[in-house]
C-alpha cells in the first residue's frame, strides 16, 4: 500500500500530492493499530465533515461565512442543541 501510493503517478508530477501522504498516514495508523493490509479508498468521503460545515453555515441566516469565533458558537449551539 505505501509502495503504491508513494509513487508520484497523479497529474503528471513528480511529487506525491497531499491526498496520497493522507492515505499513507491513514494506513500507517490503522496498521499500527488494527493489524489491516489495505484500504478500500472508494469509502473514504467527505460528506459528513461537509454536513457540518453546511449546518454551521445554516445556523448563520443570511451571513453563510462566519467567522472562526461565529463558528465556534455555532457549532457549541449545534452540540448543545
């Protein structure tokens, strides 16, 4: 898996991208603590963290780009209900 995944073969560079440094680090972890030989990468997605980031932006109104202290409330009101 590091094998694959080290080499430089995206869009032409010849320098690995920061995707592939994520799913080394995401693979070293997960071997290290569970013992796995792959990852199925079709099921890595980001749709819950970008869930989040739109209940942020609802809690808003019409201001839909808080500021990082406006998302802090944000996100306690969304925590605490």
């Amino acid at each position: 898996m590091i094998d694959t995944m080290s080499k430089p073969h995206c869009c032409g560079r010849s320098i690995i991208q920061l995707f592939q440094e994520g799913i080394i680090l995401i693979y070293r972890d997960l071997k290290h603590t569970q013992d796995i030989s792959y990852i199925l990468t079709h099921c890595l997605t980001q749709d819950i963290i970008e869930n989040l980031f739109s209940q942020i932006r609802v809690r808003g109104g019409v201001n839909d780009h808080p500021s990082p202290l406006d998302a802090l409330y944000r996100l306690r009101m969304i925590i605490l209900g």
